[in-house]
C-alpha cells in the first residue's frame, strides 16, 4: 500500500468521539496521517463537498435520521463521491450484511464491530488494490467519456485469468445500459445471470426491458426481484418510478410505502413520495413526508426547492400556517443560495403562496416554455392556482386566452405526450373539475395535431407535415411534438429541396429541435436523428476522375 500511504487523504466520519481517535491511530501506523473527521452526517456532506479523499470510514448509524448506508446512496448518486475512492462501512451490526447484500449502492467493504487494526488495514489494501486495478476505467467515467470506459471494461476483461471479473462485468453492463447501448446490454445481463443469480442484473435487465418499451417484462421481473429478495429497496424504487411514468399513481404510492419501511430516511424517495402523495390529494401524508426530506436533506444537494413549495403547500393545505409560512421563507433562501431558473420558480411560486393574489403567477407564464421549466414545476403551479385562486363554477365555460386557463393551456401543450402524463397534470387539478376537463381537452388537441403530421409523412406530403408539425414544436416545447417535426423536417431534406435557402433554414430548424430532444427521448433515437442530420449537413463526397489517357 506504498502509493496509498504516500499520497493517501482520509475521512473518518463517526458520531462517537472515541472511535474517531482509535481510526485515526490505525491509520497512522500505516502512515495515513493526513486525516480528518466528521461526527454527523451534514459535516460528512460538507467535507466531502470541499475536498476529495482517497479512503472513507463511514459509521452505519448515526442515531436519529439518516444512515451510513443512505448518505452513501445519496452521494454516490448525485456524483460527489467519485468511484476511485475506497468506501468503507464501520458497523455493530450483524443484519448490515443483509442489507448490503441487495444494495444497488454499496460499499467497497464493511468491517462489523469490533475489529483490530490489522483487519482494517489488510482489507483497506485489499480495496485498494481492486481501485488501481479499474482506475482506468474510472478516470473515463470521470471525463464524461462513457464509450472509453466501455472499450476499458472490455480491454480488461479479454485478459487471461482476468482478476475482479465480476466487478468489471457489473461495469460494463451498467455502462452499456446507461449510454443506452440496450442490446448488447440486454445480452450482457442475460449472460451474467444464465451463470448465476445476482440482484443488480436482474434489475439491469429489468431496466434495459423498461428503456425498450416492454413494461409488462420489466413488471415481471421486478416483481421477481423483490419475492426473491425483499429488502431489494432498489427494485422497489424502479417498479415504483414506472408505475408513475404509466400514470399508475396509487399503484406507485404503495410502492414507495415499501421502499420507505425499509430505508426511511433517503431523500429522494421521500421527495418523490411526498409529491405523489400531495397529487393524490393526500396534504397530511405528504407533509409527514416531506417534513422528514426537509429534516434529513438539511445541507443536501439533493434537497431541492420544490420539495420545499410542495412541503409549504402541504401545510397550508392542512392549515398549519405557521409551517407553511416558515417553509415559504426557506423556499425563498435556497433561491438565494442559488440563483437558477428552478430556484426562482419555485420563489415565485412562494410569494404568489405567501400574497394569496394568483396575479402574481402571470410572472411566471414566460417561464413556462423555458428548457429548465419541469413538468414538477408545471404540477407546483397548479397547486399552486387552485389553492390562491377563486373559487370556479362547474358550469363556466374556460376561456383559453384568459387566466387561469390561459396557464393551464401552456402546461398541457407543453408537458402531455401520453395520455399517462394527461392523467397525472389532471389528478393535480381533480379538486377542481373544471381545469380538469380542459387539460384533458387540451391535451387531446396536441395529440390530434400529431397524429395529424404522422399521417401527411405516412403520405409523403413532407412539406405540408413541416409546415403543421415545426410551428407547434416550437410554440409549445412539447417533446413529442417536436420529436415529430424532427423527423417531418429530415423526412423532407431526403427528398431533396431545389431551394438552397429554404433548405439551409430547415437544416437550421432540425438541429434546434434535435438538440431540445436530448434527455426527452431514448437515446439511441436520439442518435439516430443526429447521423441523419450530419448525413445531411456533410458535403457531397466528389469520386476523382480517372486519369485521362494522354498519348505518348
């Protein structure tokens, strides 16, 4: 471990004074001097946001709130823990192995109390070793270079007596799903689990079914998953985020009550089941919920403002306005923390709460089409109307050029690609049937003018398809419209347009709707427009002539 002793800095993060110093002193025999220590989880975040280290001891519990175990998920998956460095889980209990045994988020390793010193150190070198052995694949990861990583995984595993196979197998198929190369994927998954069963493959494979669009295999297999392994908190998460992608939101709901017996404290499913729960209409659940997100994000990344609105919603909804007053407020602070677009929505949002006068939402109608304005948000703004605005008469006939159907309309145009997401904007607007109606009437609209487009490009009027479908993509930022004038707009620049500037301008137009797409769509549709578009924008190669003949 000479590498490690030499440059090696520790983090060693435990509530308990004397444990700390005892670490610390292990480490020093080794040479492991430049140390520090963190004795809850808020200054683990904080340290671990100001400086990166080589080795981390982690203790599992920390008493009230948060564990080892979920701060590690929670870092792991919002990047600020990079995978070269060892993570180690100190524990007193036996059951952890159970739980580590399932984690889609583990540690490198764990020691279970008590422990001498030379056990620390030989599994340290031990980690340590693996660590070096896959740093190149790591270092790619890190450049954003996911194909890199992919041709590491493989160099590596075409090795004779290829060491920390498993490891590197759990690398590349991860890497493969997640750049969205599925079949290969798909047979990599499959490969690993013809040999053995092991939890995150078949989650894998889960995933790679739930990319492809067969939901009813993916369904099957989650629910595999979790008969087979109980604590399997991760499948839960996925069949749980499904189910709300599908518009099965009740269904959803009991998901998440799963995932939350089993890790309580992780803030991103809390936010997640707090939000369901404030859509279904259920203020009280949701404000328990979102209460405890509040309580265990504290310094969180994780932690976003429009936790904080729907938690400020939830209250009010309640009628304990002194919570709903005091969350207001934070919602205000993270905005000046933090200056983006989110952040300030979310502000506006609150004073609009705070004034009780829904005229103040008009300043944020411009917003609604900006890149950064999340269907969350949309959902935020309709609570946020129905609770500050009049009260409306089941019989008034909506008026789309006027507040707040005016705003209803720009949400529905924007966010409702499947009559799933039509049904998750209106059960946010079911105390009001009225703004429920419209929704669905306006969404209905988009999907009557997409499937209009479809079928002039079925019929080979391309012009007439462009001339429909780009104008709305562009008015309404709806994706699957815009997913449709992209490829109307490819369609047409095939079939040859004689008129260089009208195909130079639609060139133009087709990588904007191109770029929106990205993360809207699967990627690999995404590709596929890009090699059309940079087929098109190429130049013609020219053949040279063959030489001419010339006589002697």
């Amino acid at each position: 471990m000479t590498d490690l002793i030499n440059n090696a800095r520790a983090l060693i993060a435990d509530d308990a004074p004397t444990v700390r110093q005892s670490l610390r002193m292990t480490l020093a025999q080794v040479g492991i001097t430049r140390v520090d220590t963190s004795s809850s989880i808020g200054e683990t975040r904080r340290r671990l946001r100001n400086a990166e280290y080589d080795v981390i001891l982690c203790d599992y519990d920390f008493g009230e709130g948060m564990n080892g175990q979920e701060l590690l998920e929670e870092i792991r998956r919002n990047g600020e823990l990079p995978l070269s460095t060892v993570w180690f889980m100190i524990t007193a209990e036996a059951s952890y192995e159970k739980v580590v045994a399932v984690a889609e988020v583990g540690p490198d390793d764990y020691l279970i109390k008590p422990f001498s010193g030379s056990q620390l150190i030989d599994r340290l070198s031990v980690a340590w070793k693996k660590k070096k052995a896959l740093q190149v694949i790591y270092d790619c990861i890190a450049q954003d270079n996911a194909q890199g990583a992919i041709e590491a995984a493989r160099g590596l595993l075409a090795k004779p007596d290829v060491p920390y196979k498993s490891d590197l197998l759990r690398l590349l198929s991860t890497l493969l799903l997640e750049s969205n190369q599925l079949e290969e994927a798909r047979a990599l998954f499959e490969e690993i689990l013809a040999s053995r069963l092991v939890p995150w493959a078949k989650l894998g494979l889960a995933k790679v079914y739930n990319k492809q669009g067969n939901k009813t295999k993916a369904d099957q297999l989650l629910q595999s998953s979790i008969v087979q392994h109980s604590q399997y908190v991760d499948a839960y998460e996925e069949l749980a985020n499904m189910y709300m992608n599908e518009g099965r939101l009740d269904e959803a709901m009991v998901v998440f009550d799963k995932c939350l017996t089993i890790t309580p404290n992780n803030i991103n499913r809390l936010q997640k089941a707090g939000n369901l729960a404030n859509m279904l209409g259920d203020s009280a659940k949701a404000k328990q919920l979102l209460s405890r997100a509040v309580n265990c994000g504290g310094n969180s990344s994780l932690l976003s403002s429009n936790t904080v609105l729907q938690l400020a919603l939830a209250a009010k909804q309640e009628g304990d306005l002194g919570d709903a007053e005091k969350y207001l407020k934070m919602v205000q602070e993270l905005a000046r923390k933090d200056d983006i677009i989110q952040n300030r929505i979310s502000a506006q949002l609150a004073a609009a709460i705070y004034s009780g006068k829904s005229d103040e939402l008009a300043h944020i109608e411009e917003a609604m089409t900006h890149d950064d304005f999340t269907m969350e948000l949309g959902i935020s703004f309709i609570m946020t109307a129905n609770l500050i605005s009049p009260p409306c008469n089941d019989q008034e006939t909506p008026n789309p050029s006027a507040a707040p159907y005016r705003w209803l309309a720009i949400l529905a145009k924007r966010f409702v690609t499947t009559k799933n997401m039509s049904g998750i904007l209106e059960s946010t607007a079911n105390q009001r049937p009225v703004w429920r109606q419209f929704i669905q009437q306006t969404g209905q609209e988009i999907t009557d003018i997409n499937n209009n487009g479809v079928q002039l490009m079925l019929k080979s009027r391309l012009e007439e398809a462009v001339a429909l479908l780009v104008p709305e993509a562009q008015s309404t930022r709806n994706s699957r419209l815009t997913l449709s004038a992209a490829h109307a707009s490819i369609k047409y620049l095939k079939a040859g347009i004689e008129d260089n500037p009208t195909r130079l301008s639609l060139l133009n137009t087709a990588s904007d709707l191109i770029s929106r797409l990205h993360g809207n769509i699967d990627e690999s549709i995404l590709l596929s427009l890009k090699n059309d578009l940079d087929e098109l924008i190429a130049p013609p190669s020219v053949t040279p002539s063959p030489p001419s003949s010339l006589p002697a």
